[in-house]
C-alpha cells in the first residue's frame, strides 16, 4: 500500500492493516501503526480481536510446510491449510 508493505487480517469485528517488514523468514510489523476498523466487539469477539492485535505487535516467523503456511510468534501460531498440493 502506498509503496509500503502490509499485512492485512480479518477478525469477527474488523480487519486490521499494519505496514510490515519481510525478509525470507520473518515479517515484522509496525505495531504503533496498525489501522483497524471501527466497529464495536462484544463477547469473545472481543477477545478474538484483542488477540489479533496482540499478535500483529510482534515479529512474527514464517514458513511453509507442503501444504501448510505457518506464522507463529510470542502470542501464539495461525496455521493455514490448503486442500490441494503445494507448488
């Protein structure tokens, strides 16, 4: 976006946008420049969000297994799944 790099996650409530760093192992995102949207979360959405947030505010690694891509830091891990054979 705008010549900048940036990861963008969607949660119950909103999506997230964070400009990021990337190198071949690690994506690095500028924690006090995530922008979200402004809808209220109530419950564990709430919660889901807070998560979200808590994870985009540390350098996260990344890799690639087969079919699964992997991003995994200090607040946890996101695995995602394909359902047909990686190139």
């Amino acid at each position: 976006m705008n010549g900048t790099q940036s990861l963008v996650m969607t949660t119950p409530c909103n999506t997230l946008n964070v400009p990021i760093m990337l190198t071949n192992t690690l994506i690095t995102p500028d924690a006090a420049a995530i922008v979200s949207g402004t809808q209220g979360c109530l419950g564990s959405n709430g919660d889901d969000e807070a998560w979200v947030h808590a994870f985009l505010s540390h350098p996260i690694a990344y890799s690639r297994v087969n079919t699964t891509f992997t991003l995994t830091n200090e607040a946890g891990t996101i695995e995602f799944t394909s359902t047909s054979p990686a190139n």
